[in-house]
C-alpha cells in the first residue's frame, strides 16, 4: 500500500510529475537544503545548517518544513558547514535513510561533524557558565556523539559514476573545485533532470582544479554568493605581504579567522610561495584549529583533486607551527611578540579564534585579516562593518585592532566566473533559480543570468513548489 508521504505544511506531489522546494540558501548564503519529490520518492539535496544573524540561528532549532522521516535519501554536495552541517539533527528528528557524496567530502565530514557538535556543546557550556542563555539550561543542537553516528550514513560515490540514492532516481557528482570532494549534482526523477552547482570553485584558484562544465539539465539551481559583484584583479600574495609587514612593523600579531577547510590551505599555500620568495619576515606562523590541521592533511592526501605539485604540498605541511591542544593555543595569547595566527572559525562564529580576538582586538598594532564571505549577523561581518566592540563569551570587547579583508582569496566564483562557466558548460535549462546568495546578491545574478542567456530565471521564495512537466 502506497505510504502518505504528508510532510509538514504541504503533501508530497503524488502526482506523475516531480516538485522541487527551498528550505534554505534562500535570501541567505546558508542552510542550503532542496526537497525534490516524486511519486513516493524524496530526496533531500544538502542539509546545511543556518548561520548568521539570530532569525536564521533560530531556524536550526524549528522542526523542518518537511518530514524527516519520510525523507529517502540525502545528496551532499560539499562538506561544508552550511551545506553538511544540520546532518546529525535530520538523524536525531528520523531520517533514516542513506547520504551520499563524494569520497572526499567524506573523509572531510569525518573531521567537520564531530567538531560542529563538540562547537554547540562548548556554546552550551559556556551560556550556562556565563548565565547569557535564555533556556535554562541551554542545550546544544546535536552533541559530538550524535554527529559521529550520522557519520555511519555516509556512502561515498565516486565522481561521473551514477547511481540511484532512491528507486527511480538516477543521479551523478561532478567535479565543481572550490574544496576537496565538491561536487555538482545532477538528479533525474520524475523524467525531468535537475542540476545542483553546489558552491562552485574559481577557474584559476591557485590550489583548487577548475570546476568542471555543469552536466545538461531541464532545472538548474544555482550559487549566487558573489552575484553582485566581481573579484578585484589584485595580486592576493602582494596584498598579503603588505598587510603582514604592516602588522609587524607595528609590533602586533595579525590573526586570521579562516575556514578551516578551503581558506587555511590557501593561506598557507600563500605564506610558504612568500617566505620561499624571501618576502616574509621572520614571525611564528600558528595554524590553531585541530580541524584545520586534519584538513591540511586530507589535503595531501587528495593530490587529485588540487593543483600543488610535491613541493608545494610539503611546503604547505612546514610552513605553520600546529596548536593541537587547548594549551598550545592558550600559550599563543601569551605571547606579545609579533606573529601570524589562522585559526578557525572564518565569520569568527566560534571556536578557539574568539579567545583570540578577546586577547587582540584592543590591541592597536595588532590586525584582524578577514579571508572569506562574512555572513550578516556575523562577529566577522561586525568587525567588517566597522564595528567598535564586539560581543565574545558573553562581554564587551573594543576593537581598536585593525580590520582588513582580502577578497581575492573567495573560494567562489563571482558572476562574470559563473557565466563563463555556464557558457562553457553549454547547457540550455528551461529554468534556472538563484539561490545561496543574500537578496541583492541572487537578484543581480538572476538580471545577468537572464541577460547573459535569455533564460527564465527565478529567485524562489523559502518552501515554493515548483512543478516541473517534462519535455514533450
């Protein structure tokens, strides 16, 4: 007997023709998560966690807009956070069924999950300690044990190899750069074929391959994180000299909240080319994220998924000295001689970078380095902001440190990369939605998309059913 797939809010399309709904990265550049639905079929494309100012924080904790339970398969794009990071929850609310994704993003996840729930364990602790949590006591989202049991759903697809994550879906991962194991995910259900980019990587990132072309499809859901703008043509390895000799010159320590995976490989990438070149003085350089460390030597294990040759890997694996213990790292904030500090997390949401901030944010030779997108509501988007103090365990802290950024360093494509992609990929979809980007952003990809190509391009709204009639 045919099972009522009735999620919450809406029914699953029963129909012979398959929908598509948003329940994430819509207005936001996090919480990605895409339900596509078809007959008695639903598989659920990313199930990434919300980060950024307190509205969208909140929504972790709101029962999802639709049914984990009835939920027959996750597909992962990436590993990261705001794509992977709500996994464990989805497991904990009753989906029971298998996530597939590369091997790459895999041996990521074994890294990223388990420290995602021991971060909302150590944010719990210390709202209980500090008494700023309004539920008493405050509990984390899911803990590091929950994250290690999601792990045991992971099943790693090669890439270009299909397969079928539920009966009558046929679905692929292609290569799209921008982190070891991303991938782009094409999905026919219902004899319509959907095609996810995921977060795609720069053609000429100087540790990343270039994404592969965007596989055909009738759908097309696209990233539009940098829809409005474009990547200044700067030399990023100059632009890091200057801020680093800068900093020392004033005696201070620059600290760098990085993405553990993606941004702290190709900041150290950068480090060793500029000492190699003479070009660095002599300081420390600290690698401080256990989860940085791990992923720096993933790194070298997926040589085939990056551009570093034999050399530049051992260099990327000496340049930094690893704070692998709580101590290592306390002793970092004890120093007052000048050094370089990457640590994560890259928006400066948590993790050990905030006891560094609280340690040299009011320190006037010092400078805070921000790598990556800052998410709205973000500590990171605050300091970016012009921020004159910032909030961390509960207190006040002044920013008298300088902030500077280096947008050159983005792991994602901007919207000229994006359209030349595209256009390379030779693809002609009946329709395209703009996601994972903020509103000005998805609407400025959706003008160049539509101007670029002529395509009817979308920016969805949270929880749209879209159906999709297949061709004649």
């Amino acid at each position: 007997m045919p099972r009522n797939k009735s999620c919450q809010g809406f029914r699953v399309n029963m129909r012979p023709v398959p929908t598509l709904s948003f329940h994430g990265a819509v207005s936001t550049v996090t919480g990605s998560r895409y339900l596509l639905e078809h007959d008695e079929r639903a598989v659920l494309v990313d199930c990434g966690l919300f980060q950024g100012v307190k509205a969208l924080r909140e929504r972790n904790w709101k029962p999802p807009s639709f049914a984990p339970e009835r939920v027959d398969a996750v597909v992962l794009t990436h590993a990261h956070i705001d794509h992977s990071g709500y996994l464990p929850r989805l497991c904990n609310d009753g989906f029971t069924g298998k996530v597939y994704c590369t091997q790459g993003t895999a041996d990521l996840l074994a890294i990223l999950l388990p420290d995602a729930g021991f971060l909302q364990e150590e944010e719990a602790r210390h709202a209980n300690k500090y008494g700023y949590a309004r539920h008493k006591p405050a509990l984390p989202l899911y803990t590091r044990d929950d994250a290690v049991r999601a792990l045991d759903r992971l099943v790693p697809v090669a890439f270009d190899q299909p397969f079928e994550p539920a009966p009558g879906v046929t679905a692929r991962l292609t290569r799209a750069g921008h982190i070891v194991g991303a991938a782009c995910a094409q999905l026919a259900i219902g004899g319509v074929t959907f095609g996810f980019s995921g977060d795609v990587g720069r053609p000429h990132d100087p540790v990343m391959k270039a994404p592969e072309p965007m596989p055909p499809c009738d759908v097309l859901i696209v990233e539009s994180t940098y829809g409005d703008r474009r990547h200044p043509a700067d030399d990023v390895a100059d632009q890091l000299a200057t801020i680093v000799a800068d900093t020392v010159a004033r005696g201070g320590a620059l600290i760098v909240p990085a993405f553990a995976v993606g941004r702290a490989q190709h900041l150290l990438h950068l480090l060793a080319r500029l000492r190699a070149a003479g070009r660095l003085p002599a300081v420390p350089i600290y690698l401080d994220s256990p989860m940085a460390i791990d992923a720096t030597e993933l790194y070298l294990r997926h040589r085939d998924a990056h551009r570093l040759d034999e050399d530049a890997c051992r260099a990327l694996g000496q340049i930094a000295r690893y704070s692998h213990t709580p101590d290592d790292s306390r002793a970092i904030d004890r120093s007052t001689d000048p050094m370089i500090v990457i640590s994560a997390s890259g928006m400066a949401t948590g993790g050990r970078v905030l006891h560094h901030l609280a340690r040299f944010l009011p320190d006037p030779r010092s400078t805070v380095l921000l790598v990556g997108h800052q998410v709205a509501g973000t500590r990171g988007r605050s300091l970016l902001d012009g921020a004159d103090e910032l909030k961390l365990h509960g207190q006040y802290v002044p920013v008298r440190a300088r902030i500077a950024q280096l947008e050159g360093l983005s792991a994602h494509v901007d919207h000229a990369e994006m359209i030349a992609w595209l256009r390379a990929s030779g693809i002609s979809p009946r329709r395209v939605y703009v996601t994972h980007g903020e509103p000005s952003a998805a609407d400025a990809m959706r003008r160049r998309l539509q101007e670029a190509f002529g395509w009817d391009v979308v920016v969805p709204s949270n929880g749209l059913a879209a159906v999709h009639h297949p061709q004649p």
